[in-house]
C-alpha cells in the first residue's frame, strides 16, 4: 500500500505516557506515534525528559523512517497508536 506519510514537528513529552509522542499525517489523518522513556535511554541515554526530546530531534529522521514503516506494516496499538521498540 503506498501511503503518504509526513512528520510535523510538534513532537511532545507526555508524562502520563512516558514517552516522546510525535504525530503522523497518514493521507491527511492524523495518526500518533510514541518512544518511551525506557527505549530513548536504552538507544539513545538521557536522563529527563528535555534530554530526551533532544535526542528525539538529533535522531528525527530514523524514528520517522521506523515510524513510517510500523504505520505501513499496520502495526497500530488498540487505541491507535504506532509504539516504537
């Protein structure tokens, strides 16, 4: 399926997720994807959450590129969310 898949960098901190939530507009749909708090320091270190949305901006093009193809494979979460690992 050949999706038009774009970021818009309005990625956030979400304390009650914990985790870097960053939306997809998935053909005009918006779409929410997320890294949590244990996966930013497993890949990448950090230690708050400020940390963590720089390193989120240091490395935006591969989570996009990991984010864009979770949403292809349709590997949303029950209340539709993309999760990275």
């Amino acid at each position: 399926m050949n999706q038009a898949i774009q970021f818009p960098d309005r990625e956030h901190w979400d304390d009650n997720q914990c985790a870097v939530c960053f939306p997809a507009l998935v053909q005009g749909m918006q779409l929410m994807c997320a890294i949590r708090r244990e996966t930013m320091i497993a890949r990448f270190g950090g230690e708050t959450p400020q940390a963590w949305l720089a390193l989120f901006q240091e490395n935006r093009w591969d989570l996009e590129e990991e984010a864009s193809d979770l949403i292809r494979d349709q590997q949303e979460d029950n209340q539709g969310w993309v999760w990275l690992s």
